[in-house]
C-alpha cells in the first residue's frame, strides 16, 4: 500500500487503523473489519479515559503506552487474558503494517506485551448433548428454530454459522451442499443426509432464495449478520437452560463438536481438515490432498451412526415410552431415520436426486 500524500494525517495511528477497517470492509473481510473496528474502540476508550490524545503518531506508541494499555485492560476492565491479548494482537499487526507502509524505522512497543492465547475449556459437547437437544419438546418457535439450525450445523460437518446464513437453494446440487467457506475460500462438498433434508424442507421458503430464513433482510449485509449471530448465541444460551443442559451452547460448539466426535470415530486427521474446510493446519497441510468425497462421507456417516446407536440405546431403555415430543423435528420424525436399515439408507443415497428437492 503507497502512504497517502497527507502524511501528517496519515501518520496518525488511529487514522491509519481507521483506513485500513474501511479498505477490509471495501475487500468484504467482514470479520476482520469487525475485529479491527472492536480493537480499536477498545484502545480508544483507554486513551479517553487516560487523558490521551486519540491522535497518536506513530513514534508516540510506545512501550510504556502499550503497557498501560494492558494493564487498563487486565485491571481496570477485568477482561480475560485472551481477550487482552486479541486486541493487542489486531492494534499490532497494524502498526506493522503502518511502520511498513511509511518506511518507519521503529522499535516495537508490543515486544513486551502478551499476544499468546491461554488454554481455554472445550467448547465440544458430546453426543448426549446433540441427542438431547434433539428430543427437546421446545415450545418457542424461536427456540426451536434455533434447535434446528444447531443440529443442522452439526451434521452438516460442524458448517461455520456465517456459511449457514449465506446457503441459497443453488447450493444444493445433486444430493450435496456445495459451497465455499467464506473464511479460507475452500470448496466444501457436503453431502446431505436424511435428517438435513428434513430440517432443510422445514424451513425452506418459496419465495426466499436462501435455505434458510435467518436474517432480517433480504440480501447478507455485515449489519445483519452480526445482529443475527448475537441473537442465535442469545437463543442458544436460553436453550440450554430450557432443556436443563448445563454446558454453554454457542455458535462455535457444534463445529468443536462435530470435529471432536470424528476423532472419537478415529476418523483421520486428515480426513476432518478436508472435511471443515481448514486452510491453515500446519500438520496436515504437508501430505493432505483432494480427497474424494466417498471419504469424507464415511466420516459422517460414523457420526451419525454413533448417534443412531445412542438414540436407539435410550430407546431400549425406555421402551414403556412410546410417545415422540410433538416437535421433534425429522422426515416424519427425525429420531426415526437413526431406526433406518442400511437398505433404507441406501435406497435414499440412490435416489436422492428425486428426493431432494425443498418441498415448499
């Protein structure tokens, strides 16, 4: 990027940050547009509070600057470690940018600061989680939609809630979900089984062009993505109460969760880095190629099997009662098609270019 010929201005670290949040949003990096934008507040609230300037010239970032920043973080607003350290990192990573770009000759005010990321708790739940969510008698439409698309998303390969939000009806092709996730670009091909299908004609709408009727408008805009993420994170959390889960649900979790369950069905490290689209892992970026879609399947198909099993051993156990949850969704009963013969299963994959196709 060439300075811009105002240079006085541009020197301003705030001004430049300022810059680069407008070139992310002109790039559509919606994400690092949002995570700028939040750093950036965040260091501009400490600069008021401390009686700064929130003009700051490059060469007037200094250690000690940075260092009060920190502690004003840690101390004063009592965030977590991790989250003291993301800001830290994003207001970092720009002034390098920024010491690049005017040919700045700088020592580095963040050598002292912590940007690392602390162990945090497992965001996976295991199988009696999603089989309870599953067998939920959920009242609330709101709550029940939000059920739906949590499940959903975990059997469809842990899908990102954004790429949940984009999918349009043209993404579905022969009997698969064909899309690119919106964070690494990757080209994922999912192939869509019987309980998908089922949530996916429940929602489905004629007039929509998306699969599912998530936001409040009718084209994706940034604004009305994160509206709808903070309402699904809110009505996820409000689930877990209602259905007397005691772990914390959120967008994130059904991805960990289909992840971890796939390395409890030893399915390939390999195999679940194709499978979620991962772009960046470092260990199985050496040997991993294009696999075929056959063995990505197969991962699924353990998933689902295993919850078929638990499902089916709940039911042994309770065999005195026969009554389904009146909303419990499936194909007439989602539960049922975990009951399915391997006929039956086969007898859909062979004709799943008649079946599927929204029935609204």
């Amino acid at each position: 990027m060439t300075p811009n010929p105002n240079i006085e201005e541009m020197n301003d670290f705030v001004t430049f940050m300022q810059q680069q949040i407008q070139e992310k949003r002109a790039c559509n990096k919606v994400k690092t547009s949002v995570n700028y934008h939040s750093a950036l507040r965040s260091f501009n609230r400490f600069l008021e509070a401390k009686g700064h300037s929130t003009r700051i010239p490059f060469e007037l970032l200094t250690d000690e600057l940075v260092t009060d920043y920190e502690a004003y973080l840690l101390q004063e607003r009592g965030i977590t470690k991790n989250s003291s350290s993301f800001y830290l990192r994003v207001l970092h990573a720009v002034y390098k940018r920024g010491v690049d770009s005017f040919r700045l000759r700088l020592p580095d005010p963040f050598s002292h600061a912590y940007t690392g990321v602390d162990k945090t708790d497992k965001r996976a739940v295991n199988l009696d989680i999603i089989v309870k969510l599953m067998k939920c008698n959920v009242i609330d439409t709101r709550l029940e939609f939000c059920r739906d698309l949590f499940v959903f998303s975990f059997f469809a390969r842990g899908i990102a809630f954004i790429d949940l939000v984009k999918l349009k009806k043209g993404n579905l092709v022969n009997g698969r979900l064909i899309y690119h996730r919106s964070k690494t670009g990757h080209l994922l091909s999912v192939k869509v089984e019987k309980n998908m299908l089922a949530i996916i004609n429940k929602y489905t709408r004629k007039e929509d062009d998306y699969l599912f009727p998530i936001l409040k408008t009718e084209t994706f805009t940034p604004k009305a993505y994160w509206s709808a993420l903070r309402m699904y994170n809110l009505h996820l959390k409000e689930l877990s109460a209602k259905a007397g889960i005691h772990v914390k649900l959120t967008s994130y979790v059904a991805r960990h969760s289909w992840a971890t369950e796939a390395m409890r069905q030893h399915v390939p490290l390999r195999v679940i880095s194709e499978s979620m689209g991962h772009s960046n892992e470092k260990t199985t970026s050496i040997y991993l190629s294009s696999l075929d879609n056959r063995e990505v399947d197969k991962a699924t198909r353990k998933i689902l099997d295993a919850v078929r099993k638990k499902i089916k051993g709940e039911k042994a156990g309770n065999e005195k009662d026969k009554k389904q949850p009146t909303n419990s969704y499936s194909i007439n009963s989602v539960i049922s098609f975990y009951y399915t013969s391997t006929q039956e299963v086969d007898n859909f994959d062979a004709n799943v270019d008649k079946i599927l196709k929204p029935t609204k």
